[in-house]
C-alpha cells in the first residue's frame, strides 16, 4: 500500500524519467511542491530572508533560489534538494545563533559598520576602504538625510546591509524672542 503510494507520488513529479518527457503537470506539480517546501523554510529560517539582505543573508538567498530551480526542472532530486535546502537553512540559523551571542563572530560573519561622517568631519580613509566617492555620499546625504552638507551630519555608517544610514546633527536655535502677549499674563518664546 505504501509502496504503491510512493510510486504514484514519483509518477506525478516525473521521478525519475528524463527531464525533457516530462508533462505540464508534472513540471507544474514539481513547481507547487518546490514553492511550498522553500516557503517553509524560509519560515523556518528566519524574517530576516525576508527583509534587507546582508551578504550572510544574500548568499543562502541566492543558493536557494538555485536550488529550487534545479528541483522544478528536474536536473536534481526534488526531495533531495529541498532535504539539502533545508539543511542550509538550518546552518544559516545555527551561524546566525552564534553571531548574536560571539559579537566578533557575528562581525567576521556579517562584517561591522563602518562610520562615514562623524560630527560634521568626512572620514575619508573609511570612504575610501568602502569604495564611497564624494559625489557617492553628496547622493545619500540628499537622499537619505534631506541634506546638502557634510557639516550637517552628526554621523553616517555605510553599515552591514550595504546601506548608508544618517543621522542629522542637532541645531541649537539661533536665536530667542520672547513676546509679551498681555502684560504680567502671559508670554511667548519663540526659538529661530
């Protein structure tokens, strides 16, 4: 019965058959049955293959994603290769487990922020360790900041994800007024 079982499944995936005789359904049933087991483990994973990619996070997408290709066309095993799949996803979690609790592990896994800007001052040595050109970090200044000028920045990291995060410095008021509204009621600061 279970035999009979497993090879209807095989028959249904085109297990074991030439990849090119494969029917429409069964490249498509292939397809519906990959699709499921890497949203599994990508649920398994972690929320992180989901939302902005480190290179930690970019690789095991990228292999992923090629190994699902492979197990819809049929040039790998379908259960092998999502046997295989899941186990990298398990060592990305058991790597990643490690990186939170050994910070220098986490930082030769994932790498460190680098710190672009600090208090006005362009660090240029990390811009150019980084490959940021000035007219790079003008372009995130703008974008990111709603900035113009370097001086204006408290600090800006190019940081683990590639991105380049900015922090815009505090401005002490120029200048303050204080009104009387209504003699000895009530008054009014106003800070430029």
């Amino acid at each position: 019965m279970i035999q009979e079982l497993w090879e209807t499944i095989r028959w249904l995936l085109g297990s074991g058959v030439d990849p090119q005789t494969r029917t429409l359904w069964q490249v498509t049933l292939r397809a519906i049955v990959a699709y499921l087991g890497a949203l599994a483990m990508v649920r398994l994973g972690d929320k992180r293959l989901l939302g902005r990619f480190s290179v930690f996070d970019t690789v095991l997408a990228v292999i992923l994603g090629s190994m699902v290709s492979r197990a819809i066309n049929g040039s790998a095993p379908l259960f092998g290769t999502l046997g295989a799949g899941l186990a990298l996803v398990t060592l990305h979690w058991f790597f990643a487990e490690i990186a939170f609790h050994i910070e220098q592990f986490g930082a030769l896994l994932k790498g460190s922020a680098r710190i672009l800007i600090k208090d006005g001052e362009i660090r240029w040595n990390a811009m150019h360790r980084s490959g940021i050109t000035e007219t790079d970090l003008a372009e995130v200044l703008r974008l990111r900041g709603k900035l113009s000028n370097p001086a204006e920045v408290q600090m800006a990291c190019l940081e683990r994800s590639g991105e380049v995060s900015v922090i815009p410095r505090k401005h002490e008021p120029r200048a303050v007024v204080e009104v009387a509204v209504e003699a000895g009621v009530q008054t009014v600061r106003i800070e430029l």
